[in-house]
C-alpha cells in the first residue's frame, strides 16, 4: 500500500488520497472528548439523533476524520470548517472563505470510515463491509444495467457477493461524485471491470450533450472484509495514483 508521509495541497494534481480509519479502535475518553469538541452545533445535533452508540460513535469519529484531515492540507483549525449541503445533501466546503478549492467526500461502513480528498473535482467513494445481508440478486435487479446482470448470472457464493459489490460500491461512488446520490442510479450506465484500477463506466447515450464524461475509477481493498470504490472526474487524460492510508484523526 502506498504511503502518504506528509500530505501537501500540491500533491493534489497527480493523486487522490483516501484516508481511512476504524472506528471501534478508538475508544480514548480524551480523544473522543476532542473529536466532539470539533463538531458543529449541527453535527452534534445529528449525532445525538441516532439510536445505537455504535452509530453516534461512527459519525463522531468520521465527522472529526473530515475535520482533521482537511486541515492536514490547509491552515485551518479543524474546527472552524464550514460546510453546506447541495440539493440532495451532498456536503461541500463553504468556509473559511479564502480556502482552496478541497474538495472531499465522506464514507462510513461497520468497521471502516474513509475520506477521500481531491483538488477542485467531483468525487465520490463509498465502503461496504462485504457479507450477504438481505436479497442481493433482487437489489441488483432492481438497480444494476443488463450487462452487470449477464456477469453476475454466472456467479454463485462467495464470487457473486464480491462481484456485486464492485458494481453496488461503483455505482455508489459514481452517484456521491455526481452529488445525487443513490437514488439516481440508473440502468442507462454500466461498469466494464478488467482490474481494481483499469474500470470503465459505458454509457447508453452520450451525456454532458455529446462531451463527454471522464471518469476515473478505482477499487481499495485495505482489509479482506472492505471493499472500497473511488469515483474522480477527470479531463480524459492522465490517472492519477491513489494514495492510501489508514490514521487515527
Ligand atoms: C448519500 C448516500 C449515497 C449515502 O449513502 P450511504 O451508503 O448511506 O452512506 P456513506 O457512508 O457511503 O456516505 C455518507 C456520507 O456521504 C456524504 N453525503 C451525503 N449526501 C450525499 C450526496 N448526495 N452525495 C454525495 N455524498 C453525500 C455525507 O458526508 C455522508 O456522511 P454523513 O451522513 O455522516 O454526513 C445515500 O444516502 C443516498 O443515496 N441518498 C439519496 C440522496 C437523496 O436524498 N436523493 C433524493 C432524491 S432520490
């Protein structure tokens, strides 16, 4: 695994960094006080709403992942970053006013949380705990373009959840990159995977009226148990490298 030693605003251009931490390791009353101390009013609010302390653990230390790791890059205090939501919620920097133009995306499954952060383009990611939970060939009926149905219809067991997986976590990163989330997701793109980093996104019909979309797209695997889908809009050119690293924020 690629390491970050010190992360720098400039690096930005060729990578794509991706940090990652585990929750249920940080259990310091000290540096859980900290996190909290970080957050917004309105974060706090929203952690407080969630019923299992599992959850608002999860949320407390993902929420100061963000923090923290955008002022590894900024001279910011971790808890002067200000953030508005776009029409479907999708969380973008709005102060301190002057700032560079980070942008970043959040994830947080059972046993993983990863930031991702970019330098003025649309990104997603998304990380899913692998294990058979609830009807997957019914969830990818309903959500998956034919051609991802046709590759899963020759899977069984355990090759069928790893493949669904890569296309649910892709589909995932695409929509958070594109801000619309989920419930967008359409049967009119579909994903060609040769490998974890050599992944196209096919299209039925041209978008941006005929321009064009490029997109790069990764999969991490930074435990057996993780899968993780990186989704950056590109200008059609140079991939950059991705860049991962596990933290205690
Ligand atoms: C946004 C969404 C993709 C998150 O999926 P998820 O697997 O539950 O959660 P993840 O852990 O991967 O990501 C959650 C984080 O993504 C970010 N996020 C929230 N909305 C987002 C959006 N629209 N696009 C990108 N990122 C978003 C937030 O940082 C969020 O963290 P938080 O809830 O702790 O603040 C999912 O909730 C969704 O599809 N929402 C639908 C959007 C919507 O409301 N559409 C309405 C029209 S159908």
């Amino acid at each position: 695994m690629d390491k970050i030693a010190t992360p720098r605003l400039e690096q930005l251009q060729q990578q794509l960094h991706v940090w990652l931490t585990v929750p249920d390791e940080i259990t310091d009353p000290g540096t859980l006080s900290d996190y909290l101390s970080l957050l917004s009013e309105e974060e706090r609010e929203r952690q407080q709403r969630f019923h299992f302390e599992k959850d608002r653990h999860s949320f407390l230390v993902s929420h100061a992942l963000v923090r923290k790791v955008l002022s590894m890059y900024v001279d910011v205090d971790p808890a002067d970053w200000k953030f508005s939501a776009g029409e479907f919620g999708r969380p973008e920097i709005a102060g301190p006013a002057g700032v560079p133009p980070l942008r970043f995306n959040l994830t947080h499954t059972e046993g993983l949380s990863a930031c991702l952060v970019t330098l003025d383009v649309d990104c997603g990611v998304d990380a899913e705990r692998l294990g058979g939970r609830g009807n997957l060939q019914a969830v990818a009926a309903r959500m998956f373009a034919d051609s991802e149905l046709e590759t899963l219809s020759v899977l069984n067991g355990q090759q069928y959840q790893q493949q669904f997986f890569t296309f649910w976590t892709l589909r995932e990163a695409y929509c958070k990159a594109l801000g619309t989330g989920l419930g967008f997701s359409k049967k009119d793109y579909a994903f060609d995977v040769a490998d974890d980093s050599r992944i196209a996104i096919r299209f039925d019909s041209p978008r941006d009226n005929g321009q064009g979309e490029y997109w790069q797209f990764n999969l991490l695997r930074p435990a057996v148990e993780h899968l993780v889908a990186v989704a950056v809009r590109t200008d059609g050119f140079a991939g950059k490298a991705v860049i991962q690293k596990y933290i205690v924020p």
